[in-house]
C-alpha cells in the first residue's frame, strides 16, 4: 500500500480530512496538522504573541492565528488541531454580525486576494488568516462583564468594587450583576493587564474618546450576549480592542473568541460555584496534577489532552456559529 494511500486510511480512520499528497514529504500542511509557527520567505514577522504572528502586508496587516496554547501565561509547546482556524472563522462571524453597529478593521480571509508574496504561502495561511486595516490603537482594553469573575471577582472580595464600580454587598463569585459593567485595562506591554478605573482610562484616551467606548463595548457586548444566549451559552465578560482610521472608531484585534472571553455552558451555570473555562479547563486541570511552577518552559500535554480540547474549540465555533469548520 502507498504511503499517501494509508496515511489516507489513517485520517480517514481518526475523522481527520483526507488529503491526497504524493509523499510524506511533500504532504500539506492541513488545517489538522497543528501549525507552531508560521515561516514565511522573506518576511519577518512585526510582532509575535502568545497565539498570533502578525506581519506587515504592506497596505495592511497579515494577522494569523497559530495554533499555539497558553496556560497561566506560558506558551506550551504542543499546538492544538483546528485552534487557530476557530479563532479566526470565530472572529470573521462576528464582525459579520456586528458589521452594522460598529465598522471592523477586517478586510479579507481570502489568501487569492492577498498580496502575491503572501499568496505563496497559501499552506500556511488559508483559513487561519485574515488581512486588516492598520488602526491607530487605543492604548486601553475594553472589557465589558455581565457576570463577576476572574480577576473582577479577585478585586470585588477586596474592594466590594471592580475597576471603581461599586457593586452591592452579598455578590456571590462568578454571580450575575445587574446589569453589564464596562472595567477598562491597561495593555501591558510585559506581565499582566492591570484593572483600572474609568477617571483613570479617561486620564489615558480622554473623556470623550472613554465614554464613546464604554458605550460601543457595553453595546456590543449586550447584542453578542443576546446570540450566544441563544445558543445555549452565557457570555461571561469579554475583551475588545479598538483603534482608529481617519478619525473613526473601529474595532480591532480578536472578537468574541474563546481565548478573549468566558463562555459559560448555560446548562451547567451555578453561581456561587467555580465554572470551568470553556476550551482551556483540560490543560488547566492537567498543569494542575503536575510539580511545575508556571514559568517557561511549559510542559508537554498527553494526546488526549490535546484532543479534548481541540473538540472544546470546534464545539464553541460549531455552538456560536452553527456551522463547521
Ligand atoms: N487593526 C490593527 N491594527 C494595528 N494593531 C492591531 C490591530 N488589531 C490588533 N492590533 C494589535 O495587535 C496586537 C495583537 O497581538 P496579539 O493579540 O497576537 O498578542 P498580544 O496581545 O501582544 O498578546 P496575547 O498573546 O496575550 O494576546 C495587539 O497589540 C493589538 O493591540
Ligand atoms: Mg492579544
């Protein structure tokens, strides 16, 4: 038997798509073969994150979505099949959906219609990729939270406030709040985001600039809490970013994805309890039996691990979206 053949029968076999390439060498990247890192001729990347290499396009950014992890910060070094397509087409889906509220800096996922030195790499970056608009960014990150969690929740036991919002007494943790909050951040350069008040984001971006955003976010999270509502999901809090073009206000970066919100299965919401994260609980769960200290390097995770939670993100694209990938 040929080796495309059974490495055919094989994917067949395990549900994964069945390519047709000629030898193992030459066999394609598919959207199952987890991608690290891109590698693209003669261009450096202009920024590398946890998750996304960004390039300069020219006209545009080139934002690809790898399929890279993180866990308490570290990048892990397995990827997780299907990871970046999801981000990406889970991002696409909601600018489409919020294309009549706010302008987005999305442009194409269309690798035909990128930039011909890109085109090339068309293996690499078809599905997972998108070209934007160049924005001048909003140096704060929009968060809005309809429920009180994570850090919010860190600071509520401290304060009884989070980012300067009183909130009543008696919130029990990850409790629903009366009604949707805006907790701008700061976009730390190193280390953590830090939780900061409105006078305080007012003193970074100006008060005109501030309320205008605080009213978008709490606007577009209210219509995205609306849909994922529908579909079974409660959307926790999540985070935007904005920037500006020719003195608009658009809307940047990932939107309503797993990685930049809490998604909640509504059926299994409880307050009061811990709620699992929706995609990331497995590798969390599994870091946690091991003797490791949370700095790099991170460990390797167990297939099945990997496996899992690939399914948790095509089930969250799959759940929002009613599609597959
Ligand atoms: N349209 C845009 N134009 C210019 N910069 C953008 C645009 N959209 C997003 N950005 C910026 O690009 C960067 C995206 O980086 P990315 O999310 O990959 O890594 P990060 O935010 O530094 O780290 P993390 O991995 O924690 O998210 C952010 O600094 C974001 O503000
Ligand atoms: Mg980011």
């Amino acid at each position: 038997m040929s080796v495309s053949l059974r490495v055919n029968i094989i994917g067949l076999l395990f549900g994964k798509p069945a390519t047709l390439f000629t030898s193992l060498d030459r066999m394609p990247v598919t959207s199952s073969t987890p991608l690290l890192q891109t590698n693209i001729d003669g261009l450096e990347p202009i920024a590398r994150g946890k998750v996304r290499d960004i390039y300069d396009a020219g006209e545009h950014l080139l934002f690809v979505a790898t399929d890279r992890i993180s866990a308490f910060d570290v990048v892990l070094p397995n990827g997780i099949p299907h990871k970046g397509e999801v981000l990406t087409k889970l991002s696409m889906f909601w600018f489409d959906f919020l294309k009549d509220v706010v302008p987005t800096h999305f442009v194409t996922a269309d690798v035909d219609e990128y930039p011909e030195n890109l085109r090339a790499h068309k293996d690499q970056l078809d599905g997972r990729s998108m070209l934007v608009k160049k924005l001048d960014m909003v140096p704060i990150e929009c968060v809005a939270r309809g429920y009180v969690s994570g850090s919010g929740w860190k600071d509520y036991q401290k304060t009884g406030a989070v980012c300067g919002v009183k909130l009543p007494d008696g919130l029990r943790m990850n409790g629903l709040l009366a009604e949707p909050i805006f907790t701008p951040a700061t976009k730390a350069e190193t280390g953590h985001d830090e939780n900061i008040s409105f006078e305080q984001a007012t003193e970074i971006i100006g008060q005109d600039l501030c309320a205008k955003l605080r009213d978008l976010t709490l606007d577009i999270f209210s219509r995205a809490g609306q849909h994922a509502l529908a579909c079974g999901l409660l959307l926790a809090d999540t985070k935007f970013e904005f920037g500006q073009l020719n003195g608009e206000i658009v809307l940047g970066d990932e939107v309503l994805t797993p990685d930049s919100s809490r998604y909640w299965p509504l059926e299994f919401y409880q307050a009061g309890k811990p709620m699992p994260s929706y995609d990331k609980q497995f590798v969390r769960d599994y870091l946690e039996t091991l003797d490791w200290d949370k700095t790099a390097p991170g460990p390797e995770l167990p297939a099945s691990i990997i496996e899992k939670t690939s399914e948790k993100y095509l089930e969250a694209y799959y759940t929002l979206t009613d599609e597959d990938l």
